[in-house]
C-alpha cells in the first residue's frame, strides 16, 4: 500500500523534529531561526547577482517582488528575540516563511538559473519544509503543501543534505557564494 498524500504532509512536522534531534527546545528555535534568516539573506544576495550574469533571465518586476519579499521577511525576523518562547515568535516565523515560499515560487517559474545561484535556490528550497513543519508544529496547524520548494529541491538540489543546503545558505548569506 503506498502512503497517501495526507499521510506524507502529515510527516512533515515529523522531518523538522527528527533533523534537530538530541538539541533541546531552544536550539531547535534557534536553528530555525537561522535558517529561515540564512534562506532570506542568501537569496537576496543571489538575486542581483544573477540579473547581472544574466540580464535576460529575472524580468524587473520578478526581481523587485522578491527584493521586496524578502525585505519584508528580514523586517519581521527582526522582531524575533532570543529570549521569546517559540510559540509567542510562532507567528513572526509564519510571515517569514511565507515570504521565503513567496520568493521561491517567484523562482520556480524562471528558466534554468546557472550555478552557484541555482545551488542557492536549492538549500532554500530544502529548509524550506522544515521550517515550514516547525511552525506548523508550534501552531498546531496543518502543513501546507508548497509546491515550489519541492520543485526547485528536484530542478536543482539532487543529491543535497540538509546538512549540506544549510552551510550553503550560511556562506551565500555573508556573500561568501
């Protein structure tokens, strides 16, 4: 019998647990945070790099929608504190990863994106989920399935770790990528 879609949505919350697992509430929290911070700011440097690789390939408005997506995103994890319990940043965290999946969707419908920014869209596409499960969890809410991560993970990011895909966002957040 092959699991059912409601069954693997259901998981998701399962994956953002089992990828913290032996760290305590507060770095789980933390390591979200970081995420979702890393995903932001990796993908706001890789914008406009990759119009200038490729003028052709980000139309105006797409850039200056995800500029603006993002921005708001990085307005609103400001606001998230370490010393706030997980469930007061709860929704804090769900506008900023709103935005990521809005930034990503954005991308999902641009061509092939060369490497290393392709790499880039991958490791967000990746946390993306987790993140995602994590605020769920917090909320007690279902997941939602957002078809652009899972998209851009296949397109883009065969073969990557979690691991992998968070050293990825932290380098391309310091503008190391």
């Amino acid at each position: 019998m092959s699991p059912t879609r409601r069954a693997l949505l259901s998981a998701t919350p399962l994956l953002a647990v089992a990828a913290c697992a032996g760290q305590t509430a507060a770095q789980v929290s933390a390591q979200i945070v970081t995420d979702l911070n890393n995903a932001i700011a990796a993908l706001s440097n890789a914008v406009p790099a990759i119009a200038k690789a490729d003028p052709s390939l980000l139309p105006a408005a797409v850039q200056a929608q995800i500029l603006s997506d993002a921005a708001q995103a990085q307005g609103v994890l400001t606001s998230v504190s370490n010393s706030m319990t997980a469930t007061a940043a709860a929704p804090a965290l769900q506008k900023a990863e709103a935005d990521l999946n809005a930034i990503l969707a954005a991308l999902a419908a641009v061509p092939l994106i060369p490497p290393p920014y392709s790499m880039i869209i991958a490791a967000a596409a990746m946390v993306a989920p987790m993140v995602e499960g994590y605020i769920a969890t917090l909320l007690g809410t279902p997941t939602k399935a957002a078809p652009a991560p899972t998209m851009l993970a296949a397109r883009y990011g065969s073969g990557m770790t979690l691991s992998q895909a968070e050293q990825q966002l932290a380098a391309a957040a310091k503008g190391q990528i």
